[in-house]
C-alpha cells in the first residue's frame, strides 16, 4: 500500500523549535496560518497543513502565472508601442 505524506508545514515548525531551541517567527506563524485555494482539492487549504510539496508547487504554479502574465502584458506593449510607430508615419 502506497504511503501518502502527512508531514505538514506546521508539524515541520513544530519539531524544528524543539530541535533548535527557537521559536517560530510570528511572520512565518502567520504565514500557516493562512489559506490558499487548492486546484486539486478544489477548496481552500491552510498552509500550515500542506506538505511541503504541495507548498512549493503551489508557489511555482503561481510564479508561472504571473510570469505568463508579466511577458502577455510586455508583448501587448511592444505591439503598441509598434502600433504608435506606424501611426506617427501615417500622420507625417
């Protein structure tokens, strides 16, 4: 039978500051303690519950989004800029 991992990011802080001695950031607590849709779930998650896996896919899959959208927005720029261009020609 296939083991699934239930190592969650609040487990994770929790032994570290037994095995550090140091306590949790309050900004890093925060941070769990918020939620964040989930596609595959298809329901909002807390973080402080996702494995670290599910975490840092989260983060690339957003990272690509904005990405994605950062070099949409930049392609429609050069078209206008482009478009000005052109207009400017016409108008002398």
């Amino acid at each position: 039978m296939k083991q699934i991992n239930r190592y969650s990011l609040n487990k994770y802080f929790k032994k570290l500051e037994i095995e550090t001695e140091r306590k949790t950031p309050k900004d890093i607590k925060a941070i769990l303690k918020t939620f964040r849709y989930s596609e595959s779930l298809k329901s909002p998650i807390c973080i402080g519950d996702m494995t670290l896996e599910h975490f840092v896919r989260s983060l690339l899959k957003d990272n690509q989004f904005w990405l994605d959208a950062y070099l949409s927005k930049k392609k429609e720029i050069r078209q206008l800029k482009k478009d000005i261009r052109f207009m400017r020609l016409l108008n002398d």
